[in-house]
C-alpha cells in the first residue's frame, strides 16, 4: 500500500516565508531564524522527493538564510560605524515586508480586475474608430522620415541589443550537503578520533563549499553541547573532541 503526499506550491519563496510566519502566528520583525530555516529547507526536500523541479530563486533564499544563521550562530556579533549591533535579520525582513505589502496591492488590483471584466463597456464605436483614422496619417509620417531618424532607431536596437546581451547571468548550483549531514559526518569521525583538527577535516573533502557547512555543522554542535573547542595559539587552526556524555546530559 503506498501513500501520496501533496503540498502547496508557492509562487515564490517570500510566499512560503509568509506562509510559515503567518501560520506559526510568528512575529516578522523578530522572525526565529532557526525554525524558519528548517520549515524551508523541509518544504525544498519534498518538493525534491516528488521530482519538482526547485526554482533557482528558492535557493538562492535558503542559502541566505543559511548565510543569516551562520552569522547569528557566531559569537561576535556585527557593528555599525555608531557601536549598534546590526541585526543580520534586518535585510531579509524589510524585503518581507516590501512584498507583503506588493502581494497585499496585487490581490486588491486582480480583485478590481475581475469585477470590471464583469461589466459591458461603454461607448460610441463609431466615433472612436474615426477619431483613431484621423490620427494614423502614416502618408504624413513617412514624408517626415529621413535617415538620420533611421540611423538613429537602428543605434537604439543596437545599444539595447549590447545590453542584453552583456547583462549578468546567475547560476546557482546545488551541492549534496546540508547542516545536518555535515554534523553526523563531524560525530563520526570524533567517534574514531579522541582529538580532530579543522585542517584534518578540511583535508577530507577540500572545497570551499564543503569547508563552510563542516564549520557551520562545527558551531551547531557547540552550541547543541555537543563537542568542545580548543584553539591554538600562534597557529591558524582548532581542536574538537566530543563531549563525554554525562557532561552532555547535565547540561
């Protein structure tokens, strides 16, 4: 017997943080990065499951999100030229906000739309039809053509051509890695290992990609009590070992 689970799609991914926000009753301006972090990367890993394609766009949130974590997660916050701590939630809720307040407008202009595709125009066709005849001499218009105006068309087509052409072009690639993965791959090798530098875990997959989640599952375990840190001096590097799990219970 096999099941068959269906979710909403969304027309974007400010739709699905809306979505979240509004259904957990949360509070924008103090949104719990964590918990909407993992209801996104969740709604992306069934959507992937059912073979949906995820749109490039939706990534590109959950990896800002993930960059949002990492840097509430770190224990120096960041600072403005005046001292104040900058929350790194800030960008991310003022765009939530500029598109609540689009999509509020958006529903209100289709609703609008559909009542006045509801009612019969009005009109006389006749005087319309003339009045535009009246106005359309293209004899006139093609007396006034020369080829410095032609010139001048066929430049415009060109330089909007360039423009196109030369426009920036964004591709976001999915690597097989995720917060959680990287935090059973770290527990696995201090289950082996008493002591494991960062350099020895770099050194098993070196690729920038990698070496940030491996840090990011590093401080998700600090923070989770589950591994301690020791730092070298003098030496760009740290040590890991794992908790004893008496200490971890304790806490």
């Amino acid at each position: 017997m096999s099941f068959e689970i269906k979710i909403p799609l969304f027309e974007g991914p400010f739709d699905l943080l809306l979505f979240f926000i509004q259904r957990d009753e949360l509070d924008i301006h103090d949104i719990p990065i964590n918990k909407i972090t993992k209801d996104f990367l969740d709604y992306l890993h069934h959507l992937e499951e059912m073979n949906v394609e995820v749109a490039s766009e939706f990534i590109l949130v959950a990896a800002t999100l993930m960059r949002i974590k990492a840097k509430m997660l770190l224990p120096r916050p960041v600072l403005d030229e005046e001292g104040n701590e900058i929350d790194p939630r800030e960008e991310l809720v003022k765009h939530l906000l500029e598109y609540k307040k689009y999509k509020s407008v958006v529903e209100e202009l289709s609703s609008m739309e559909g009542e006045r595709l509801q009612k019969e125009k009005r009109g006389n066709i006749v005087k319309e039809l003339r009045k535009l005849a009246e106005g359309s001499n293209v004899e006139s218009e093609l007396q006034d053509l020369d080829l410095y105006k032609l010139l001048k068309v066929y430049q415009k087509v060109l330089d909007r051509y360039e423009i196109e052409k030369n426009r920036p072009r964004h591709e976001v690639v999915q690597y097989p890695y995720s917060i959680t993965t990287q935090r059973k791959f770290v527990m696995d090798k201090l289950s082996t290992v008493k002591r494991l530098s960062f350099t020895e875990l770099i050194g098993v997959e070196p690729n920038k990609i990698a070496v940030i989640f491996n840090f990011l599952s590093i401080l998700d375990l600090l923070q989770m009590r589950q591994i301690t840190m020791h730092l070298g001096e003098g030496f760009n590097n740290f040590w890991i070992e794992k908790l004893d799990e008496e200490l971890v219970d304790q806490n």
